[in-house]
C-alpha cells in the first residue's frame, strides 16, 4: 500500500518535498510605519522621483527607535528606515503602564508636551505621538502637540521627550541628613 502512494504523488508533490519548509520568525520588534512622501530631485531631463519613509519601531517595554530614509520604491524606504530605527533604539523608564512625570520636548517648530495619566484613562494623542507611545509600551497617557504638526519632527520630539524621563529611583526630592545624637550632660 505505501508503495501505490508513492505513485501517485505527482511532481509537485516531489517539487515541494525537497524544498527546506521555512518558519515565519517572530518579530521582536513593533515596527510601524508613521509618514511615506514622495520625494522629487530635479534634474537636467526632469525629475526623478524616489520615496521617503519614516518608521517607528519598539519593544511594547520600554525601547523605541524613529528611522527616516529613501528608496527608489515604498518597500526598499520603508526596509532602511526599519533598520535606521532598530540601529537607533532607546531605552525608557515606565511606571504602571505611563510615564514616571510630565516630560516635554521641542524639535524645530514641534513642540510635544506628554503627561502621565491614571490606569484605564487609555492613550489621549494625536497620530504619530499616539503610534509611538504604543509601540514603546505606554498604555496611559495625556499629549498635546504645540506648534508644527509635521510628522518627523514631531517624531524626533517624541523621542527627545522620552529620553528626557528621569525613573522615579533616581529623583531627587529631599537632602536627608543624618540625625545627630544629642550630647550626655556632664555632671
């Protein structure tokens, strides 16, 4: 009976056998795409259009990366900038799901102000500051952009923002002095 089975596999079947079978990996990052421009160099015969990409990509625990590159097609933009991101990753303290105090930040005209907020409040933020508080892992928090509302630089001042958190061990909010030991009375 095996040997009729074997007969009647066609060549597909052959085909596929002697192909190694390939895994999906597991990502370990979340990378996401924030902006795609189309971007034009012009030259002597006219333009020549390429494709910028900016990309964000984090842990969910506390590490985000921004990257910004071109490419000739939307992939290849968005391939680099993944890898400019992943190149460029950060590391930020969280508290309970937000950010230890309030932190803000300015990048050209963008100004990003980001506050922490109560358990259940959810992420209260425009676009790109709302993608990358997710991706670095922030599941509570309060935002709001002031000034320019172009996207890389918001980006970047998202970044300079979180970078800026100080964790809660390392603040600073009294000297402590040690107690001096009052002097025995001489007799």
């Amino acid at each position: 009976m095996p040997i009729q089975q074997q007969e009647r596999r066609g060549p597909q079947d052959r085909r596929a056998s002697r192909r190694p079978e390939m895994v999906p990996e597991e990502k370990q990052f979340d990378e996401r795409t924030l902006n795609i421009d189309r971007v034009a160099r012009v030259v002597k015969g006219g333009r020549r259009f390429r494709f910028r990409a900016l990309v964000v990509a984090g842990d969910g625990k506390g590490k985000i990366g921004v990257g910004i590159a071109k490419g000739a097609d939307v992939t290849s933009a968005v391939t680099k900038a993944t890898d400019v991101a992943k190149r460029s990753m950060i590391t930020v303290p969280l508290y309970k799901g937000t950010l230890p105090h309030d932190v803000e930040a300015k990048v050209g005209g963008a100004r990003i102000l980001i506050k922490p907020a109560s358990a259940g409040t959810g992420l209260i933020a425009g676009s790109v500051v709302r993608t990358m508080l997710e991706v670095v892992g922030v599941h509570d928090a309060l935002s709001k952009s002031l000034g320019s509302s172009n996207k890389t630089n918001t980006a970047y001042a998202v970044i300079n923002a979180l970078q800026s958190v100080v964790p809660a061990k390392d603040w600073v909010t009294r000297e402590v002095k040690p107690v001096a030991k009052p002097a025995e009375e001489s007799k």
